[in-house]
C-alpha cells in the first residue's frame, strides 16, 4: 500500500516566516495538533495577561468575577474599602474549588460549601469550624493565594506568572488610543455577557476578526457592516503585541442594524477594534454607544469558548441603535463568522492544504493580512523559540 503524502507530518511544525508577502502561511496542524496546543498552554496562557473584567464591575464590596485559564480559576474580589483583589479560587483545606458562578456577590466572605470554611473579601481566613483544638493551625497560615492583578485603562487583567511583563508596558500607548475612540470607558458597566462555544481553534477566531479581506467577499450580514464603514479608510496596525483595525464612518449611512440612524444617539460612529496578546479584543461598532470585549478562550485544539461583553455608560438608558448593534452581533454577525470558524477548522485538516498564503498587498492596505500574519508569528516565536 503507498503511504500517502500527507502535507504536514506530526514532526514538521517549522515554519519559516522570513517572508510575509511570498512566503507560506503557518502550518495547518498549529490548529489542531495536541502537543503544539499543550505548548501554547504552558508558553502562552500560562504567562499571559487574561482580561476579567470592568473595574466598575468591582464597585461594591462582595461582588466578584470568577476567571477559568484551562483548569487552573481566579476568583477576583472588591473588599470592604473597595479594593480588588484576585484570588486563587479554591479552598485552603482540602481544594474544594470555592466560587462556582462566573459572577456574583457575596455578603462579607467568600464561603467553601464543603466544610464552610470563610475567607474575608481581603483573603484571609476568617472561621474554620471545629478547628480549635487543632495543633499547630493557624488561621493566618491559611488565607487565600495571591494571583497578580494589574488595572490598565479601567480594565482588570490578570495573570499566573509573577514575572509577566506589565499590561501598561506591553500595551504601551494603546490606552490613548481606547480613550480617543471609547470616550466613556471610565464610566461604562456590564449590560450583557454571552458565551458561545465554537468548534474551532482559538486562532481561527482571531484570524477572522483582524482582518477586513472578508467583509465584502463573505456573508451578507458582513456586508452590512462594511456598508456602516468607509471602507477605503479601514486601517490595521500592528504594535507588536497589540494591534488596531479601525474603519472611519459612511456618513451616508441611514439606518444601521435595522434602525433608523435619524434621531438617533452615539458616541462613536467609528468602527474601532484593539487586540491585546494574545486573546483580548475590546471594539466599537459604528453609530453606537457601548464597548465591546471579544475573548477567544482555548478549551481544547479545537474548541473555543468566545466570550461577547457588552458594556455600556451608566446612568443613562441604552440607545436604541447600541441595544440592536448587540442583538445583531449575538445573533447575525456573531453566527456568521462562527460559521466561517467552523468551516475553516474543518479544511486544516485536509491533506490537500498544508499551508496556504497571505494575502498582503500595499495596494491594498484595507483587506491585507499582515495582521493575521503578525498574530501567527507572535504565536509561533512564544511557543517554538
Ligand atoms: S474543602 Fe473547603 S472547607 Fe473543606
Ligand atoms: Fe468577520
């Protein structure tokens, strides 16, 4: 029987990225291979800044946020004097694992369900029953674990290695830019969070969301985004490890999202998008008045959490145009791409594709793909080099 050719062997995963514009795209089992994913768990996930959430989110004592990275939980906390904090989310008696919801508010402690052991909202612990007449126990040897917490521009990050470069270095010069297209991002809350599950590769779902070559050539509903976009103007840039793709207005747009856009009330009618390394996106869509978070979580080679927040001013009501802006994308924009990630993880797999090609092109700076390139090489030089 012949051996048939397959395009990547399980031991030819070098890429050589010398040459963006001629050069191959990275090999297809970087998107389903289990040992790379096992690289870009230990070399990336575990040392990266993860985004929890809002720290108005954290404005009241007791409210917390559960993160999951793999199988490893971070349970943030505000305590009594408004302080946040971020906590190893499990129980120092026996590892029962403490919070269970992604969010939630608790009265003056956080409370294991096992044995009821308590931790104040600082960390430590408060009562242990029964554990009197123990020998050699002490409370203050028992206080929740320490996991590192940095606030960038409002945002609350957090991250497993101690020695992780700062949020505010890595991403040096993009609050700037946040604050000149999200203008109310110290006064926003959380007005909606959607999880979708989607059977593909974290890195498929990136790809398709920094780079503007399928707005016009894919679905209809993309169409209808590019409509509310200048296109020609759509502009992607790339700072090492974060990155902006940001579309001016079609100011002859007269309805977006199936609303009427006359009468109407925004605070951006740019289409603004910035990605943090490696998984963090934060957007505007245009003629609205929210903020978006876009995370692409890994679960396994081929399945990806993506997490939509939405967030939104406080103390004034949602506009009409931003509440349809968040249904479209939930229930038209969202699907359509989803369904683009699903059908794109399917054909890595075949053994007539291998690796493909960029398309990047200075004539054409608005649909290049030099972001897609720059992610994937980011990617590649974390985990091989
Ligand atoms: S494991 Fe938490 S109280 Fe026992
Ligand atoms: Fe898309």
């Amino acid at each position: 029987m012949g051996k048939i050719d397959t395009p990547h062997s399980q031991t030819d995963l070098t890429w050589d990225y010398s040459d963006p514009v001629n050069g191959p795209t990275i090999p297809a089992p970087y998107f389903y291979d289990p040992q790379i994913f096992a690289e870009e768990k230990e070399r990336i996930f575990m040392h990266c800044w993860h985004l929890v959430g809002h720290v108005n989110e954290f404005n009241e004592p007791g409210n917390y946020v559960v993160q999951d990275i793999f199988e490893q939980s971070v349970v943030v906390t505000s305590d009594k004097e408004g302080e946040i904090h971020a906590w190893h989310n499990v129980c120092r008696h026996r590892g029962n694992r403490l919070m269970t919801e992604r969010r939630g508010k608790v009265g003056g402690v956080l409370r294991c369900q096992y044995h009821s052991w308590c931790y104040n909202l600082d960390g430590g612990l408060r009562a242990a029953p029964r554990t009197e007449h123990l020998c050699n126990f002490s409370k203050a040897d028992h206080s929740l674990k320490k996991v590192r917490m940095e606030i960038f521009a409002g945002w609350v990050f957090i991250t497993l290695d101690d020695n992780a470069q700062p949020v505010s270095e890595m991403a040096a010069g993009s609050e700037e830019i946040m604050r000149r297209f999200l203008p109310d991002m110290d006064n926003v809350e959380l007005v909606e969070e959607t999880d979708v599950i989607v059977d593909a590769n974290w890195k498929v779902i990136q790809e398709n969301s920094i780079e503007g070559y399928h707005f016009d050539l894919s679905g209809p509903v993309h169409k209808d985004l590019a409509a509310l976009i200048d296109f020609k103007g759509y502009t992607l840039t790339s700072y090492d490890k974060w990155w902006t793709y940001i579309g001016p207005p079609n100011k002859d747009a007269t309805h977006a999202y199936g609303e009427p856009l006359e009468g109407a009330t925004w605070q951006t009618d740019w289409f603004f998008n910035i990605g943090l390394w490696p998984n963090t996106t934060f957007y505007s869509f245009p003629y609205t008045d929210m903020i978006g978070t876009f995370i692409m979580i890994p679960l396994t080679p081929e399945k990806s959490l993506l997490r939509f927040g939405y967030y939104a001013p406080r103390g004034r009501p949602v506009p009409k145009v931003t509440k349809a802006a968040i249904k479209w994308m939930n229930t038209q924009l969202g699907p359509e791409d989803i369904e683009l990630n699903v059908t794109n993880q399917k054909g890595l797999h075949s053994i007539g594709f291998g690796s493909g090609r960029y398309l990047i092109d200075d004539n054409l700076p608005n649909q290049s793909e030099h972001l897609v390139y720059n992610f994937h090489k980011l990617c590649y030089q974390a985990i091989k080099e």
